[in-house]
C-alpha cells in the first residue's frame, strides 16, 4: 500500500543535485488508518500496527540503533532525509503517538481521570513535535504539494491539541488555516485527492463550531463551519499575519506557497467565497448553478455555448443539409462534453467509494448533472433540427404555421396544394415506372408529405431515447443537488414533448393516408379517431399538470436553455388547437368515404350480371382475404325513408343469425383425470348396498373412477 503512495520525481530541485520527494501524506494516512483499525474505532489495534510498521521503515532505510550498547537516537532531518522512506518515518512515529492520544481521550471519557487527560495531552504534544519535523524536513526535500500537505497534516494536529488545552483562538487559527490549505491543494489535484482532503476538512468541523463560539464570532451559531472558516481567515487571520505568526509557524511563507499552486492550476485561493472555492467551475443551467472543479469542463461547456449560439443566430438548425459543418462541431463538441463528464463520474465514484464524505457525493451527483446537460442538449439539437426542417418544407408547401387544419381542406376535397402537387408527382413516377423497385428511396427523392411524417417521427423517437437515457441518469443524481436545476421534472417535459411530437405525427400520417392516390380513408379514420379520443387528452392532461406545477417560469439564459425550451415547451392552446384540426379532418374524410362509396354503388349497379363474382366486388372500407356472400340490403328497399334510400348500398355482407344457432353442453375433462382417475378405487359392494340396490357380481370391475365415468369423454 505505501508503494502506491510513495515516488520520486525526476525533477531535480533549483541549486541542488537532490531530487524532489513526492508523497501523497492525505492517501497514505487516510488508507493506513481505515485499513488497520480506525474503521471500527480500534485506536490500540492502529498504534501497534504503526509501532510495528515503524520499525520495519526504519531497518529498510536503516536508520535502526544497531549493535551498539550506547544509544543514540538517529533522527529525521532534512540533511539525512533523501527518499520516501525517510517521510513515512516521520508521518508513522506522528501517528503512533496521535492513535495513543485517541485511545486515551476515549478512557477519559469514560472515567474522567486528571492523570488520563495529561497524559493524552502529553501523547498529543509528542504528535505535534514529529508533525512540526515534517514540515520542515518537507519544506526542503519535497515538492511544493508535498510540502504544503505535510504543513496542513501538522496543523491539523495542532488544532487539536489546542482545542484539548481550551485555547480557542489558536485552535481555530491552526483549523482554519488547515482547511484552507486542503481546499487548494483539492482543486489542484484530481477528484480522489479533493475527497481526502475534504475528508481532512470534516474531521475539522466540531473543532471550528465550538472555538467559534468560544470566541464569540459573530453569526457562528448560525453559520456552517466552512462559511466560518472563510470569514475568520478573511478578517482575522489575513488581516492581522504578526499574531498568527506567533502561534503558526511559518505563516507568510506558506501562503506564499498557496498562492504559486493556485496559480499554477488556474484557480484562486480558497478564502475567495463563502462557498466552497475550489468548485470555482459551474454550469448554469435551467435557472440553477452546477459547481464542480474541471477546468477543462468549464471550458468545454463554454466552447459549445459559443458555437450553439451560432448555430441558432445563423438559423442552421433548420437547413435541410445533414452535413451542416456548424451543427456539426456543435455537435461534436456537447459529445466531448459528455465523454469528459463521464470520466469525472467514474472519478468521482472511485473517490467516493474510498472516502464517503457529502463533498465527494455532491461533485458525483455534480458531473452526473453536466452529462444529463450534454445528453439533453444532444437530443434537443436533433429534435429541433428535424421539427425545423419540417416547419420549413410546410413554409414552401404555403401552410400557414398556426392553421394546421388546413392539410385536410374543405367538404370532399383533400385540401391544400403540397396534397395536389404530391398526388401528381405521385402518379408522374408511377406512370414512368410501373413496377416497384425494392431498394428503399432516400429522404431527398421523398414527396414532401412524406418528409414531414419523417421529421416528426424522427423527433418523437429523439425524445424518447432521450428519455430512457435521462432516468438512468437521474436515478444517481443527488436529489438536493438535482433541484437547483429542477432535475426531476426533465422526465415529466420529456414525455409530454413525446406525446406532442406524437399528435403531430399522426395528424400528418393520417393526411398522407387520405391523399387521392393512396385512399386509404378508414385507416385515415382510425388514426384521427385514435388522436381524438386517446392521444390527445393524455397530451392534454400532460400539459396541464406540467403548467400547474411550474410556479414561476426559469430563466433563459444559456443557448441550451433556448433550445430546450424550443422543443419541450408547449400550452394547453397547441393542444386545443390540434383538437380543432383533427375534428374538421375527420368531417373531411368522413365526406369523402361517403362520396366514394356512392361512386362504388354506381359501378355494382352497372355490373349487376357479374354479381356472383366476389373478385369484382372490392368495397372501399375493406380488402380481407376471400370476400364474404353479398345479400340484398332490407333498408336500402324500406319505402317509409325514401330520402336515404339512394346513400345506401343495394347490398350487404351476409351476417349470421345467432337466434338460429343450437349449442350443446360439453363436460370438461378435469386437469390430471388421466393419471388420477385409473388411480382412485371405490368400494362398490359398500354404495351399493348403502343405495339399498343388489349387488352386481361384477361390482370390482367397474370399482374403477375411470371405468365409472370415463364414458363421459369416449372412454
């Protein structure tokens, strides 16, 4: 395990041959003291594994007493210190004497003893002496990462012994200032290092809640520690360095060291905001802010803002050309944004995993949010790409973008000119080629009606994968930090939008149904009666529990805002318009089902000497198999309505007559008769002399279940 931890860079340091020592101090103790102990509160069990495993490191680096009867300790210093080997000595004695301080504050809590307590402070001040040899021997050997981990590791110790020794001021310097120095060294590392640092940072909570108080900060009752951190580091410990000098060492160099490392990670100390500084990155979206600590996320997301933004002032999203070059970067940049997003997921999980901390799950809970922002954004770009393109082609067809009544026309004619065009185009290609080629046509060589079935279809599908994909997302997602972007109600838009996108699709099919070259009118019927009286209501009722929950309307700021709220953004009017539509094409086709059936009439009259002949006889409203017997229609000859004699047909399907049929009761074979009734033997002689009848002489043979009623199935 130390191994994992444990490096040295190759790096050389400035005026010297020395390489620079790299130690990860925050994995090595967080792992050592979860693995051997601490995890079920054995501080014993812990300070005899450092006991042991110190001795081990000292031989290896051979730093042992040896043979020799006169002793003489050989310590640590930054002369002698030169691998890795030599900090892992430094931090194992800090932590043995710590472990056995910890031991003994829980024995003093249960019996209170004096002598208990200053001998838990003496084991703390033995911690404090080999954590302040850390630092130092850090400070020359290590890196400036290292260095500033093994100074926040020193600090954290001394706090609290302070905090043991009542000394709330020096206790909430050397806390506040070991918050700091994690928070900056977690944003400059990767998401495993910012949970161990944070884990560092909650061990250090009650100590800053109750010095605070003890010095009566002002709003510490009321504030959460690390809001009380920023304000103390802020206006007493920055505004006053000579006083935490004396009670800190090496004060001013070490905020010195701060502010080289945050520069160098582009980010700014973490005493900037009240909040956590080091998630400096966010993601507004949907009226809320989704902090977090990639960088290159942050620039990912605006990088693709910027090219949406084009996107939409330009108009590209509704060009009929796939191949758009500016829809495509866009594309393929909200792609990467995911990728990238991912990988944080995973990081984040793994740190997660290791160290449990509520930091380390907002920031999972964080990056899921900014995947579900690319996915949403992803499918709400192909969305309205094809809902454009669909507007588009009914721009060039002349239908009015608020009057989409008008596909169906007026009385028995099927209406506006893209119907007229299409059915021409239609029966030009069918006259220049008779028979039917297999090869699927392409989107282009596609009459334009059937581009806009298309379009709408494609969308509808768009959004419900996306739907699907959003669920599994948001079954990860913190619910708090879920709702700053109202997180749970994508779900809830993404269906309606799917239930709208839907109307319009079969709105559109059932026009292309009705056209004169296809006259398919009952299947026209079917799916306006479908929209009617099933599709439509459930939109409706969507849109209305959608617009009841929304109490004020979010914000648009972003471009993926806009284009979201483009496409799953819709009112109780769209739907009532689209009812309006559907009932006066179903009055349309109804007339011309009617007008055609009249026209077939006229045809079966002129043909009535081939009226046996079922193959001539093909009705509108139906093409089954074999064509049922024809009979003379009774109300067609009824002479008391004579005004609608002449809008019926002469005749009808032969139906059959249900009073004349005879039915006849069947005994049902009960279940497993067949293995148990050759089974079951009765005592004839006895029922039969109980009946009071003769007994039969061949009463045992028919003993049998089976041989008694088995006849009742052909037995």
């Amino acid at each position: 395990m130390q191994s994992r931890n444990m490096s040295q860079t190759a790096s050389k340091a400035q005026g010297g041959s020395q390489k620079e020592i790299n130690f990860d101090v925050f994995s090595y103790v967080h792992d050592s003291r979860q693995t051997y102990g601490l995890r079920a509160q054995e501080y014993t069990r812990y300070r005899r594994y450092c006991a042991n495993h110190l001795r081990t490191v000292r031989k290896s680096a051979k730093m042992i007493q040896g043979t020799s009867k006169a002793y003489c300790k050989k310590e640590v210093t930054a002369e002698v210190a030169s691998t890795p080997e030599h900090i892992e000595i430094l931090i194992l004695d800090a932590e043995r004497a710590w472990a056995y301080a910890m031991d003994l504050r829980e024995l003093y809590s249960r019996t209170e003893e004096p002598r208990q307590r200053y001998h838990l402070i003496r084991r703390l001040r033995a911690a404090c002496k080999a954590g302040e040899q850390l630092a130092a021997v850090a400070d020359s050997v290590c890196d400036k990462c290292t260095s500033l981990a093994c100074y926040a590791y020193w600090l954290q110790i001394q706090a609290q012994l302070y905090f043991e020794l009542e000394e709330w001021q020096k206790a909430l310097d050397c806390a506040v200032f070991c918050c700091v120095i994690s928070k900056q060294l977690g944003a400059t590392g990767s998401s495993q290092k910012q949970a161990l640092a944070y884990a560092v940072i909650e061990t250090l909570d009650p100590i800053i809640r109750l010095a605070a108080y003890q010095v009566r900060m002002e709003g510490a009752q009321q504030l959460q520690p690390s809001a009380i951190a920023t304000q103390w580091y802020t206006h007493h410990m920055k505004n006053d360095p000579d006083r935490v000098a004396s009670v800190i060492a090496r004060f001013s160099s070490v905020e010195a060291s701060l502010s080289i490392v945050g520069s160098a990670s582009d980010g700014q100390p973490a005493d900037d905001e009240q909040e956590d500084s080091s998630l400096e990155n966010c993601l507004q979206w949907r009226g809320g802010k989704v902090k977090f600590t990639s960088s290159m996320l942050s620039s990912l997301i605006e990088n693709s803002e910027t090219l949406l933004s084009q996107a939409i002032d330009n108009k590209a999203l509704s060009e009929t050309n796939a191949s758009d070059t500016l829809v495509k970067d866009t594309s393929d940049s909200f792609k990467k944004i995911g990728k990238v997003a991912r990988s944080c997921v995973a990081d984040a999980s793994a740190a997660s995993a290791k160290v449990g901390s509520a930091a380390t799950d907002r920031l999972f809970s964080a990056y899921l949010l900014v995947e579900l922002y690319s996915v949403c954004t992803l499918h709400a770009i192909s969305a309205g790409k094809h809902v454009q393109q669909a507007d588009k082609i009914a721009a060039d067809l002349g239908i009015a973008p608020g009057d989409i009544g008008s596909s169906f026309g007026k009385a028995s004619r099927v209406g506006e000119m893209w119907f007229t065009s299409e059915a021409e185009t239609a029966s030009a290609s069918a006259s220049s080629q008779e028979k039917p080629v297999d090869k699927k046509p392409a989107f282009d060589q596609l009459a334009q009606g059937t581009q806009m079935v298309l379009l709408y279809d494609m969308a509808r599908k768009s959004i419900e994968q996306l739907g699907s994909a959003c669920s599994k997302i948001l079954a990860r997602v913190s619910p708090s930090i879920g709702g700053s972007v109202y997180a749970q109600q994508i779900v809830e838009e993404i269906s309606t939008a799917a239930l709208y996108y839907s109307c319009i699709r079969d709105y559109y099919s059932a026009a292309l149904h009705a056209q004169p070259q296809h006259q398919r009118y009952l299947d026209s019927l079917v799916l306006l009666d479908r929209l009617r009286e099933d599709a439509l209501p459930r939109a409706a009722k969507a849109i209305a529990e959608a617009e009841s929950k929304q109490v004020s309307a979010r914000p648009r700021e972003s471009a993926a805002d806009k284009v979201w709220a483009q496409m799953t953004t819709f009112s109780s009017e769209d739907v009532a318009q689209l009812a309006r539509s559907v009932s006066k094409a179903i009055s349309a086709v109804h007339k011309l089902c009617v007008a055609t059936g009249d026209s077939n009439n006229k045809q079966l009259n002129t043909k009535s000497k081939n009226a046996n002949k079922a193959d001539t006889k093909k009705e509108w409203f139906s093409e089954p198999i074999a064509q049922p017997a024809m009979v003379p229609n009774m109300l067609a000859s009824d002479g008391s309505q004579k005004a609608s004699i002449s809008n019926r047909p002469r005749t009808v399907p032969h139906l059959v007559d249900l009073q004349n049929a005879e039915f006849m009761a069947v005994p049902i074979k009960p279940l497993f008769y067949d293995l148990a009734g050759p089974g079951i033997d009765f005592d004839m002689t006895a029922i039969e002399a109980k009946a009071g009848e003769p007994v039969s002489s061949n009463s045992n043979s028919s003993s049998k279940l089976g041989s008694i009623i088995g006849s009742l199935w052909g037995r």
